[in-house]
C-alpha cells in the first residue's frame, strides 16, 4: 500500500526519525534547564563577571562614603555661610528673599491645571453626599412640639 508514492515501511521509517529528533531536542531542553537552575554551576560559569559586579558595587560604596566623609567636616561651615547669605538677602530684600521659587511657565500652568482637576474630582462627589444628606434630611418628618396652650398628655 502506498501514499503518495510512499510504501509504509518507509512512512514508518520517517515517523520513526521524526520521533527521534524530537526527542532528542526535548532532552536537550531538559538539559538546558537543568543547568540553568543549577545554582553552583551559574556561580562556576560566571565567577568572573559576579566578581567584576561586586567589586564595582564596592567601589561605587566606598566613594559614596568617601564623599560623605570628606564633605562632613565643612558641613558646618556651609550651613552657617548659607544662613548667613539668607539673613543677608532678607534684609537687602525681604519681598524677594523668602518667597517660594517659581519654575518655567509650562510647569507652572501645567501644575495649576493638576490642581484645578484634582479639586474639582474631590469636589464633585463631596458634593453630591452633602445633596443626598439634605435630602434624606429634609424627607425627615419631624415631630412637632405641643403648643403652650394645649394639654401635653
């Protein structure tokens, strides 16, 4: 019996080496996967390259805290020649000194326009639980007081 010009024995054949490949490639995947999860065998392949990581990791520290150390002494210094220059310009002018630093126009109205959307999405539901709190007030019956007049019983 033949397929396409095929007899079975050779369709056979080349299921046979289709299923071969495929399963090579699968324990192949597996063998990757394995070593990938294998912890001591990353830490032997890239030893070097996690070396180099730490050791930059170390260096950009240690000049942190070099920075910070040598800063540390004239910190003092600088606060108390800041102050200084604030008092001054204070007092050569007070209108300007004190007041708060105004960015670039576009920050400015972009900022005001943020505002006004945030009050107005805080604004519009605050409103509407005060219209329904009236509301539910004022569908309230209240009872009424006896007059002065009539007998209370």
């Amino acid at each position: 019996m033949s397929q396409g010009g095929k007899s079975r024995d050779n369709l056979l054949h080349e299921a046979d080496a289709v299923r071969a490949r495929l399963l090579e490639t699968v324990e192949r995947l597996d063998r990757r996967r394995h070593e990938v999860l294998d912890v001591k065998l990353q830490l032997q392949r890239y030893a070097s390259t996690l070396a180099a990581i730490a050791l930059v990791a170390l260096v950009i520290t240690g000049s942190a805290v070099g920075f910070a150390v040598a800063r540390m002494p004239g910190a003092a210094a600088r606060r108390r020649r800041d102050r200084w220059r604030l008092a001054r310009s204070v007092w050569r002018r007070p209108d300007r000194a004190l007041r708060a630093a105004r960015g670039p126009f576009f920050s400015e109205v972009l900022r005001g326009v943020a505002m006004s959307v945030v009050t107005m999405a805080l604004t519009s539901p605050a409103r509407s639980v005060v219209r329904e709190i009236l509301a539910a007030a004022s569908r309230v019956e209240r009872p009424t007081r006896p007059s002065d007049g009539a007998p209370a019983s």
